[in-house]
C-alpha cells in the first residue's frame, strides 16, 4: 500500500427513514476543522435508497463532496451490504481518512469494512486531531477503562485511517444556507452473497421526548431521587425550565427510568447549556458522559460526592425537597418577567 | 448444534485506580471478572443448550491466568473450554485480536458463535464484528433476544430508537448485550467439575496464519499516548443552606449565567 495515494477526509452519512443522524452533521463539522490542518478536502458517503435530496443538507453542513451510493438494497441498515458498499468506496476513492458516528450502525458497519480493508480502526474517540511531526496523521483520542483513562492512536502504515466518533461530542457548523456540492453517483452492485440476513420487522421505539443529546436543559436524576414517583418532579422542573430529564445509571439499573435517557460511559454522552445533577453521586463512567457541558449545578446530600468536582457549583442537600420549591421560584421569575 | 462462545477476562473497572505519579492503571488487587456482555452472551448459550440441546465452547485469548474465567465458565456449564495463548499474540489490536480468534475459532465445529458487545475495559464493541469478517459469514450485533430454530437464527437487533427482527441462516455470529439475561451463578457441583475438566491450549504453533498478521506486529493501530484527564477547576461548594434558600440560590447562578 503506497499511503501517499490515499487523500481527502470522508465523513459516513448515517441516514435512516431519510433523515441524516446528527452526529453525521457534527463529524462534517469537525471534518472541515480537519481538512485545513490537512489541507485536504471534505467528502460525505452517502448510502441508502432514494436519498439523493439530502445531498443539499450535506452541503450546508460542510461537506465539499458527496459520494452517493444510491440501491434499493442499501434502504434499510444492514450489516454486510452496507460494509460491502463502504469497502467499494473505500477501493475506487482511496480516503486517508474515514469516519464514522459511534452509533449501534457505526459500530457493527466500521468494525467489519475495517477487517476486510485490513486497516487500523479506533473506536469512540471523543478528541481528533492532526499531528504535527509532518505526517499529518490522525490523532485519535479515546476513553479506556470506563473513562479513568484516555489514549491517543495513530494508524501511521494503513489506510484509510478510521475511528467511531462519539455523537454529541463534536461541535456542527452553522449550516450555510443555499450551499451545494458536487454530487458523484457511485453504482455499486450487492452481491446476492451478501444479503445474508433477512430483515423480518422494523419496530420502532414510541418517543416523544426530545432525544437527551439534543436538549439545552437537562435535569438529570440519579439514585439520589429515591425512586421513580420522584423523577416526576424532576419532569416538572425541566418542563419549567424548557429542558429534558436524563438520568445516571443507577437509576436505569434499579428500573426506574429508561435506558434511552442513561448519561455516561454506558450511555450517551451529553454537553447541554445546563446539567443540574440531582442526587447523582458522579461515578467516573457518569461524568465521562456529561463533564463538558457548559455549565453544571449538583446537588446531593454526599459533601464527598465525586458529582462536585465537576460542578462549578455544588449545593449539599436533599434534591427531593430543593427541586419542588426551585421549580416554584423559577415559574415565578418567568412570571414576574412577562409583566 | 455447536456453540462457541468468545469471553474475554477484564478488570473489574469499577475498581481499577490511577497511580497519581505515574498516570498508569493499578491492576495490582483489582479483581478480574468475566466481561458482563460476554456472561450474558454465554447465558444465552447455555439456556439455548438447556431448551434444545447444544455443545458449548467457551474460547477466550489472553495470557494464562485467564484460564480462571473458563474455569468459571465451565462451572456455568459449558462443556468445553479452549485458551488461545502465545506471547506472539502479545500487544495485539482489535484487528489482529480478530484476526487471531478466527483463526482459532476454525479449528472448532461451530454453527453458532456469540461474544459479548463489547468489553469494559476497552469498549470497542469491535472484536465480533472482525471475527464474522475474518470466518466470512453474517453477524448481527447488539442482541436481545435470540431464537434457534433449525438452522436458522432470529435476533431481535437493539438500535438507540428501534429494533430490527433479524433471521440469518447459521454459521452466524452474535454480539450479546448485558440485557439479554442474567447469568446462572456458578453451582457447587459446577465447580468441582470446571476443575477436573482440562482445558485446551491453542497457540501460535497450531494456528495457520502469518507473523504479519499477530500481536502488536499484525496491529494496525498504535498507542502513542495515555494520560488521565486533567481536572477541572474546582467549583464552589455550598452547604448549610436550607432548601428554600438552595432553591434561591440555584435561581440566582442560573439568572447570572443568563439561562433564566
């Protein structure tokens, strides 16, 4: 493999139902920030069925590039056709890097297209950047060992360099209104070999809560809370303050809440406006998933919880008594400034 | 039907501390657990031998001392247990770890291989995905539920807002997540037979694969860096305040920050 061959920064579009995922708009962000240090072009890889009109959005978003790969056979996510189709990209447009959302698709797709292409592939980086010892090398920065440690790896004799990106870590660009970018449809045939698994039944999960990830305000509950009737307050409280309620793990392990709504290492990885932590002790794999949010309140009865060292501030007491009232005063400001 | 189960052994990491000095992970006293997805894998193989009949191997790669999560294993109730152990296979990444499994894995009959999702000392979730790769044949990931029926494999595929309902025709490979079940605990009688059972050695020597291809040589990626992170500045810590006056005060910061 002559690596000199390899060029340009290609960015996995994980588009399901025909809406573009957002942590495919975060990594052509940070993919643009990229391609300056490496004085190279951004690329989006766009597959599915039918799809063509999300090229424009891809565009606004910081893509220079688009390869579309457009078969009825890649309409719904499956693992072997949509490693197949990404492998034949991979062949004909020879990326130095390739990179993918760290999602339930990301992580089954990039794991197998990295095994057939025999290149390196680093798993839920939450820092890239270019290294400057003029080899222009990605540098991968990731979480080891539930966050009590962080790595940074290079693919230096392989390519394309890949790594799973966190979602909600990397920063979107403010999309560019009217922007367009040339579109190279790519025809790529799937072998009937590949359609190995039959899809029998697409259920989809009833939400209607915004999706943690995207809140500005969230007002998050953790074993602190007592119980599942509390969290109700916590509801309160975030519809008050225009926010959503995400939890710590213990309280998705002692069943009270769901899974979908679980902060940290194990969970998803937030950085609202504001997380104000009610009764979650701050277990590392927690603050792993929340520490860069912008501003954090905490409140636990524990002085010694590990929750304050994150906080810029932190307030000891019973959130179960303190959210109720704060929750009044809050409706009161807003009241008061309607007048 | 044969069942191969990949487990690997971890550090418990809810225990596992920083050396202040150096930056570097203590392993000194921290227990070693089987990892949780691959227990719950390993479950799933087990309940699948229990309902209708099947050969468990559990195979793990690591240095010897791994050898305590087969035993484990065995006192679960698989049948057999295989440690893929070489100093060759030292310093190996996902893609040579894979590469290596696989290798082993065709020496076994096997008709039905799960391994865990992902591992909780390095959460890469991507050794499974490489082995299906490598064996050349279908893997569904992140399982749920798993049924078996003839020869073919119904899984129901956890995505973050929706499941699939996926049938592949076996050999197939599942990843396992935690949710699929809980573990049996290990029996008494379980346990006297783990340790009479001998548990077979694969190493560099039985397997057909290049040096290129192994360990840290045959690994795509490097480490070039560890660090922990650097704490950030402290914040303020009030306490002392009744909750009408925690409730002001939250109030307050909030207007100065202008999110109120």
């Amino acid at each position: 493999m002559n690596i000199q061959d390899y060029k340009g920064i290609y960015v996995f579009i994980q588009q399901v139902d025909g809406k573009v995922a957002g942590v495919s708009h975060e990594l052509l962000g940070k993919a643009r920030e990229l391609a300056q240090k490496m004085e190279t072009k951004v690329t989006a890889v766009l597959l599915g069925y039918q799809v063509s009109g999300l090229c424009g959005d891809l565009a606004s978003y910081g893509a220079d590039k688009i390869v579309l790969v457009d078969n009825k056979d890649l309409e719904i996510y499956s693992t072997r056709p949509y490693a197949y189709a990404v492998c034949k990209v991979i062949e004909h447009f020879k990326p130095a890097v390739l990179l993918y959302g760290a999602t339930a698709i990301g992580r089954d797709l990039a794991p197998r297209v990295a095994a057939k292409i025999r290149t390196g592939l680093t798993a839920d980086c939450t820092k890239l950047d270019v290294a400057d010892d003029g080899t222009k090398n990605l540098l991968m920065t990731r979480p080891a060992f539930g966050g009590n440690i962080m790595a940074t790896i290079i693919c230096p004799d392989y390519r394309p360099q890949m790594a799973t990106v966190r979602p909600g870590v990397m920063q979107k660009i403010k999309p560019v209104e009217d922007a367009s970018a040339p579109v190279d449809s790519f025809a790529v045939e799937i072998p009937e070999s590949m359609k190995d698994v039959q899809i029998l039944g697409v259920v989809k999960k009833e939400s209607h809560k915004i999706d943690i990830q995207d809140a500005k305000i969230l007002v998050s509950g953790g074993r602190g809370m007592g119980g599942p009737e509390n969290f109700k307050m916590l509801e309160k409280c975030a519809d008050v303050l225009g926010g959503t309620v995400s939890s710590s793990r213990a309280a998705v392990d002692a069943g009270w809440v769901d899974k979908d709504i679980q902060v940290g290492q194990t969970g998803k990885t937030v950085r609202p406006n504001l997380y104000l932590a009610c009764g979650i002790s701050g277990a590392i794999q927690h603050l792993a998933g929340m520490e860069d949010s912008d501003f954090i309140i905490a409140i636990n009865k524990d002085e010694t919880a590990p929750i304050f060292d994150a906080a810029d501030y932190g307030i000891v007491g019973d959130a179960t008594k303190i959210i109720p009232i704060f929750t009044e005063e809050v409706k009161k400001a807003l009241a008061d400034r309607k007048k | 039907m044969n069942i191969v189960v990949c487990i690997k052994q971890v550090p418990n990491t809810n225990e596992v501390k920083i050396d202040p000095k150096t930056g570097t992970l203590i392993r000194e006293g921290v227990p070693s657990i089987i990892n949780p997805d691959d227990k719950a894998g390993l479950e799933a193989a087990l309940r699948l031998k229990d309902s209708q009949g099947a050969h468990v191997t559990v195979l793990t790669m690591g240095p010897p001392q791994a050898e305590t999560a087969l035993r484990e294993a065995l006192a679960m109730g698989a049948d057999e247990a295989v440690l893929v152990t070489d100093r060759a296979f030292g310093g190996a990444d996902t893609w040579a770890t894979a590469h290596t499994i696989a290798a082993a894995v065709e020496k076994l009959p096997y008709d039905l291989i799960i391994t865990g999702r992902q591992a909780i000392d390095g959460d890469t979730a991507q050794v499974g995905p490489q082995i299906a790769e490598n064996l050349n044949i279908p893997n569904i990931s992140y399982a749920e539920e798993i049924k078996v029926e003839g020869e073919y494999v119904t899984v129901k595929r956890q995505f973050e807002d929706r499941y699939h309902i996926l049938k592949a025709k076996m050999p197939c490979l599942i990843t396992a997540l935690s949710e699929l079940n809980t573990p049996r605990y290990m029996t008494p009688g379980g346990i006297v037979d783990a340790y009479q059972k001998e548990i077979k050695k694969i190493t560099r020597a039985d397997l057909d694969v290049a040096d290129g291809d192994i360990g840290l040589k045959g690994s795509p990626t490097r480490v070039v860096k560890t660090f922990t992170k650097s704490p950030k500045a402290a914040g303020t810590l009030v306490s002392n305040l009744n909750s009408q006056e925690a409730a002001d005060y939250i109030l307050e910061k909030l207007k100065e920050k202008f999110i109120i």
